[in-house]
C-alpha cells in the first residue's frame, strides 16, 4: 500500500495530531512548519522529523501537505506557497477548516497542485484530546476530484467517517457544528453559573448535570430532538416558566435574555411534538417576549 510523505504546516492541535496519528500507521511526516517554530520543533523532536523555518521548503519534502493554520492565514498561506515556484502536479495539499471551502487554497491549483479541504467533525481543546477523539469521527470532504482517493485513504488512516458536502454549503454546515459543540459549551457554562449562584460547586455541578445530560442524548439518539422533549415548556407549564422567570431576572440580563430566546424556539418544538395546543403556545409565547408578571 502507498505510504505518503507528509508536511504539516501548522502545527497546532489538529495538525499534530494529523502529523502523529498519520506517523503512526506508516506514512512518513518528513517536514514541520509553525508560525514561532516552538511546537513544530516538538513535534519534530517527537516524530523525528526536520522542522522549517519557512514553509516553502516543506514543499520539496513532501507530496502530502495539510495547511492547518487558524483560518484567516489560510489564503495568506496558500498565496505564499504558491507564489514560491516551487509547487508541483504531485502536490496535494488539504485544510481541515470547517467553515472554509477548498477554493480558498485557489492560487496553490493554479499553479498546478491539487486542493482539498477534509473537515473532522469533532472538537479538540488539546493535542491529548485530539489523539482520542479523532478516530470514529465523521469528515467533511470537498474539493478536486483527484484529490479525493488520497482523501479517503486518510480519513481511513485516521479511523474516521468521511461524507462528501458542496463547497458553498460549508458555512452553513459550519453554523450547524458550531451550535452542536460551541453552543452546548455555553449551555453548561450557562447551567452551572445558575447551579454555582445558590452555592453548587462547578465539580460537584458536572458530575450531578453529566448523568442528565447523556440520558437526553441517549433520548436524543433514540427518539430524535422533537420526542425527546421534556419539561415545562413540553408541558405546557406556565407557572413553572413564569417562576423561573422571576429568579433568572434577579441574576443578569443576558441570562433572562438567553432563557427567553431558547424558551421561545423551545415552545416551537413543544407544539411540533404534539405535547401542546396553540393557546398554551400563545400563553408561553408571551412569557418568553414580554417576562413575568
Ligand atoms: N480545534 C478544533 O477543535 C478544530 C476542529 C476541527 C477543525 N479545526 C481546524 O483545524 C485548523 C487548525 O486549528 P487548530 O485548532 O489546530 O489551531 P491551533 O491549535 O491554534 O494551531 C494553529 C497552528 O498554526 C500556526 N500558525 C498560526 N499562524 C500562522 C501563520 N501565519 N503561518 C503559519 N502557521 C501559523 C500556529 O503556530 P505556533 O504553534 O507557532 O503558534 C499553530 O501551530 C483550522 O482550520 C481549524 O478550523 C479545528
């Protein structure tokens, strides 16, 4: 079977990680680039591998090249290869930005090297986590079509899932990613800011909240978001909405703020589900814009 020879430019969370899970199934990472030089030269040390001062020179040691940048320098980066001379047909070169299209490497193609953008569906706050959560994950894949045999062996390599998606989709399907982890992220900073004001220590808050949290997902995974539905909103209980309410908007605005605007899209679910008539709609509808009594 093939073994590539892989540079990473960029080697912060997900391109170590790459660079790391990629090593360890045979392919050959031969060439490291960062901005200060400080992780790619300990993660060269790790992989036994040379580190660049300047990203062109990857280029005549790598046909393999993720370009795992933050996301504004993606375009500065693609320019800069490209404008080097030095990119070739062999090249392949991949971004794993979600929100991205593989267009925005355009000057690398136009200078004869393939582009493709290959988006794990996963969130990683560290190099250790990414190393666990990387395998099993699910990939977005988009761009050249003589990319994507290359695609699909690494996203085997990496034990993960691939789905193809269109370039123009990607924000979107961004937006969608983002509310599933960022904004499940803000819910329990949410959640336990409330449990910590009457006294609920964060550690002891986590591990009370985690079992009720992965029994909805569990709901979630069997029955879908809409029958999984629970609550008062789901039961159409006003008084409940109303008490809680009343103590929200003794805490802070954007806490009264954040309960409205979920309680009104939440009530939209409720009367989906079937679990509620228009008038108890109506009734909660009003609560969630104009407040308590
Ligand atoms: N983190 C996630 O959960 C996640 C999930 C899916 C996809 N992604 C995507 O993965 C990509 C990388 O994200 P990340 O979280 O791994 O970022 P990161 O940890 O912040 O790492 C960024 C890396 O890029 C280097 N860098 C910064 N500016 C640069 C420049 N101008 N030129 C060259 N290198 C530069 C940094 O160098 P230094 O090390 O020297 O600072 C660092 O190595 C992004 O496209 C992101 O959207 C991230």
């Amino acid at each position: 079977m093939t073994m590539y020879r892989i540079g990473v430019i960029g080697t912060g969370v997900v391109g170590s990680a790459v660079a790391i899970l990629l090593q360890d199934k045979g392919h050959q990472v031969t060439g490291l680039y960062s901005k200060t030089g400080i992780s790619a030269a300990s993660l060269a040390e790790r992989l036994g591998c040379r580190a660049f001062a300047d990203p062109v020179e990857l280029l005549g040691f790598a046909e393999v090249i993720f370009i795992t940048t933050p996301d504004r320098e993606l375009d500065h980066m693609a320019s800069l290869l490209a404008g080097s001379g030095m990119v070739r047909g062999k090249h392949r070169f991949f971004h794993m930005s979600g929100a991205l299209p593989a267009e925005v490497l355009t000057p690398l193609r136009e200078q004869g090297g393939v582009i493709c953008s290959l988006h794990p569906l996963q969130s990683f706050a560290g190099i250790q986590q990414a190393l666990v959560n990387l395998p099993g994950s699910f990939f977005a894949v988009q761009g050249d079509a003589s990319a994507m045999e290359i695609a699909y062996r690494i996203i085997s390599d990496l034990e993960g899932k691939p789905f193809t998606i269109q370039g123009e989709d990607k924000p979107l399907y961004h937006l969608g990613a983002v509310i599933a982890s960022n904004y499940l992220v803000t819910l329990m900073h949410y959640a336990l800011s409330i449990f910590g004001s009457i006294g609920i220590p964060e550690d002891k808050a986590i591990a009370a909240l985690l079992p009720l949290i992965r029994g909805t997902l569990s709901n979630i995974e069997e029955l879908g978001p809409v029958k999984s539905l629970t609550g008062p909103v789901a039961r159409g209980d006003s008084d409940t909405v109303g008490g809680h309410l009343k103590v929200v908007s003794k805490l802070n605005y954007s806490y009264t703020d954040l309960y409205k605007t979920l309680g009104r899209y939440t009530v939209e679910i409720a009367l989906e589900k079937g679990s509620i008539d228009e008038t108890q709609r109506n009734r909660l509808l009003k609560l969630f814009c104009e407040g308590a009594e």
